[in-house]
C-alpha cells in the first residue's frame, strides 16, 4: 500500500478536509478516512461495509466485475487444478509456494498434530445427540483454549505457529467426530498415512467393523472443495475473525467465532440451504415457480447458490465446481442424478432471465458444492462444517497477518444514533 500524492477533498460547513488517497497493488483506489471524525468531527456511514476497507492485506484479491480470484497472485483455478490443499495453505501462511523440503516439512507438521486431546471426546459426550455438527464445531472450537494452554500467548509468535498448526490439523478430525456423534457411530481416530483429504474421507465414512478404501478420485474431489475454500478475503466470518482477535482474544475463540458466522445462510449455510432448495424444486417443471417466487418483492424467498457481494460477473470457483461435479458424478455412475439435472436448468434459466442479468446474479461456490458432497455421502448437515474446517487456513492467515501488524489496534465501529435524546426517569407508578 503506498500513498500516491492524490487527495479527495471534502468540504464541509464551509471548511475544506483533504483525505489521503491509497493505492493498492490491485483493485480501486482507497481513501484515508482514519482521521476524519478527530478533523472534521462527523462519522462516514456504510452499514454492510459496502464501501469499505477494514485493513489492509496481501493474501487474496478478488476482482469482482472480472471474476478472478488470486491467492498470494496466483489464479484460483490453477491453483485447484495444479496444487492441492496443503500447499495451497502453506502459500495463504507464509506467502510463498514452498519448496518440496518445506512443502515435506509442513505436511509433516500437520499431519502430526490431527489427533485431538483424549479428554475432547468426553466434551463432545454433552451435546444432544441430534446437535447440528456446526453448533457443534462452534462449542469444541471453543472449547480448545481449554485444552492447549500452551497456545494461548498471542504475543508469542511460536505459539501462533502452534495454535496455526493445530487449527489446521485438528478441525478436520473435529467435523468428522460431531458427524459421527450425529449418527450414533464411533469416533475415527486420523491416520498418518493419508493425505489430508482421505483422512477426512476415512474419518467420517469408516467403521471399526469393515475395511474403507479411500476412492483416490473421490479424495481428489474432496481436496479440491477444500481449496476453492481456503480463503475468500475480507468476507463476513473472516472480518468477524479479525474483530475478534482485535481485543487481544485467543486464536480458538476467535475461530469459533468465525465459524459462528459463517454458520449463517447468506454466508456458509447457503450449500446447506442450496441443496435443500434442489431438492425442494425437485423437478424441472417446478423451476418457474421458484425463479418467479425469487424475483417477488413481498415474497423472502431467494435462489440460493446465487448472487454475491462482491462478484458480478462469475464465481470462478463455482466454474471449478461444474466441472467437478460432472467428473464425481459420472465417477459414481450417477450423472443423471435429478438434482445435477434441476442445478443445470436453473442456471440456465437464472442467467437468461432479465431481473438476474440486471442484478449480475450469478451462481456462487455454494451452487454445486452441495451436490459433489451429497454424492459423495455426506449429509446436508455437513455441508457447512466441510466449508469450515476449509475456511480455518484462510481465518488463520489473516489473524497472522493481523497480529503481526503494527498498526493493529481494537475494531470499534461507530453509529449513526437515532434514539432517544436525554429524558428524566419515570417512576413506575408515574408510568
Ligand atoms: N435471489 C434473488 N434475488 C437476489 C438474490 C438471490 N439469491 N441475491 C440478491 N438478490 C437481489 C436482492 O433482492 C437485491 O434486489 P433489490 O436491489 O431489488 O433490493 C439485489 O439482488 C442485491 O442483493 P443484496 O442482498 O443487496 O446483495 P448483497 O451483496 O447484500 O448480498 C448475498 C449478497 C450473497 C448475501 C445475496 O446474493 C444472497 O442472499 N444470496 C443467496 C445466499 C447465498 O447463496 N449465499 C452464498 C454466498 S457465496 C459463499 C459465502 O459467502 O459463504
């Protein structure tokens, strides 16, 4: 971020007000409001942050009206077709793609911490046992300052390294046991000798009882979700990460926060919604109907998998996910699968129609997401949880970037007030 000679001038009551100009390495220009209320004494008001920076950073950009979304500047599809999840999250940490000794060394770390402490299953014990495995990942997320004191010190950059790591390793094993929990089976312990995504696969899908051979491509395909989710900048879990580490709060608390968010429909529940509203439509015939009904003013229905703040034009990781979803498909044997049927029409129909080209509605990663992880057997309820323990990279890097910032100091929004002014008590007799 360098500061150009630019300005903008503001005049105000008859006083003029000049407001840096930042110009970022990519994207639009950025003004400098920091001192604006101690200068001129009035807040800006962006409700939704439509129009606003909350930091600066270097992990990700996206260019919303061009589609293109960068992770330390390399394209996200060559990233998911060239890389895979681990290096993609070694990059979003430290910068740099590594080299095959530090890539080693990373995936080696990792994999060494996936176990989580044995006294974690008994907290998992408390929940009901039909809990919804995000209500469940928020408590244990939580729950793990509890558990690894000794990464707690956010002061302390080995112990950031620490928290990093674990994060990293354990919520995959963390999803995987609230969804056996959910379903009455016995926890899967991690194994070392598979790659991040087969254990994930192994953990959820394997019983003590058989053998389970993880399908490399189906691990493939899995690895790939995980990707295309690794960070998605300054979204609303992600700014809600950094608001709460701003108070100095530990790493696990301010990923549960995040994943708190993110549980939300308009954010991360929309694969969870997206594909209960497939299902709901259930026939081509009925696609009307809901097109007609999310074009409704009075009525709150919206499609969802469409539509996103910041891309206007497409999702590339949703043009990533299409094609995915035609391989496991037919990998499974399934491509005629009704659902993939009902998503192809009403992509089609959506982008024909004029009231989604004149909002620029386009079919966002939640779209096809939901019908891979169905094929592949996962419940709807794990839909969320998958893009959460995907997201922890991204939530982590940016709380690193964060801390290790100098100019880092509390997020404290202000408001435009429009209650009450001052008035006296009234007695409650006197009411
Ligand atoms: N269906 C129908 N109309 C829509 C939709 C939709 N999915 N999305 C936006 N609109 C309309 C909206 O009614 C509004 O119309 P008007 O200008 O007449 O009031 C206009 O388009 C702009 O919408 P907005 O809500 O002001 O836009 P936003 O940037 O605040 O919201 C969004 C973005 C993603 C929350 C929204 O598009 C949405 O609710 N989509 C469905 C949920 C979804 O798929 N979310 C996943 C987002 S991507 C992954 C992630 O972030 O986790």
């Amino acid at each position: 971020m360098t500061e150009t000679q630019k300005t903008a001038k503001l005049s105000l009551n008859g006083q003029d007000y000049e407001l840096p100009i930042f110009s970022p390495t990519a994207g639009p220009d950025v003004l400098d409001i920091r001192k604006l209320y101690a200068q001129a004494g009035v807040f800006t008001y962006d409700p939704g942050f439509t129009s606003t920076a909350s930091c600066d950073s270097t992990i990700t950009y996206i260019d919303g009206n061009e589609g293109v979304l960068l992770h330390r500047g390399y394209p996200i599809d060559q990233l998911a077709s060239k890389s895979h999840y681990l290096e993609v999250s070694y990059l979003l940490l430290y910068g740099e793609l590594p080299t095959a000794t530090q890539l080693e060394d990373f995936e080696a770390r990792v994999t060494r911490h996936t176990m989580v402490h044995e006294q974690m299953h008994n907290f998992f014990r408390g929940f009901r046992r039909d809990a919804h495995p995000m209500a469940t990942m928020v408590g244990v997320v939580g729950a793990m300052s509890a558990f690894y004191h000794d990464s707690t010190d956010i002061a302390d950059p080995w112990q950031r390294e620490v928290a990093s790591i674990r994060l990293i390793a354990k919520l995959p094993t963390i999803a995987a046991m609230a969804y056996k929990y959910s379903i009455g089976q016995p926890f899967v312990y991690p194994r070392n000798d598979l790659d991040y995504a087969a254990n994930f696969l192994h953990m959820c899908f394997s019983v003590p009882a058989e053998d389970y051979n993880v399908n490399p491509i189906l691990s493939r395909a899995m690895d790939r979700i995980f990707t295309l989710h690794a960070d998605h900048e300054q979204n609303a879990s992600t700014s809600t990460v950094r608001l709460a580490s701003s108070s100095g709060a530990n790493p696990f608390a301010c990923i549960a926060a995040g994943i708190a968010c993110l549980w939300g429909p308009a954010h991360g529940g929309a694969n969870q919604a997206c594909l209960e509203m497939l299902k709901e439509i259930g026939t081509v015939d009925r696609i009307p109907e809901f097109i007609a009904r999310a074009k409704d003013k009075d009525d709150p229905f919206r499609l969802m998998g469409f539509g996103h703040r910041v891309y206007k034009n497409t999702d590339p990781r949703a043009t990533v996910l299409k094609q995915s979803a035609d391989e496991v498909l037919e990998l499974l044997g399934v491509e005629d699968n009704p659902l993939l049927q009902v998503a192809k029409e009403l992509e089609q129909t959506a982008l024909n129609d004029p009231y989604f080209k004149e909002k620029k509605l386009f079919p966002n990663v939640d779209f096809y997401s939901g019908i891979i992880l169905e094929a592949m057997g996962f419940p709807t309820s794990m839909f969320t949880p998958i893009f959460a323990l995907s997201r922890t990279v991204g939530w982590i890097s940016q709380w690193k970037e964060m801390i290790a910032d100098p100019q880092n100091k509390i997020g404290r929004p202000r408001q435009l007030y429009l209650g009450q002014t001052t008035r006296d008590y009234v007695d409650i007799e006197n009411r």
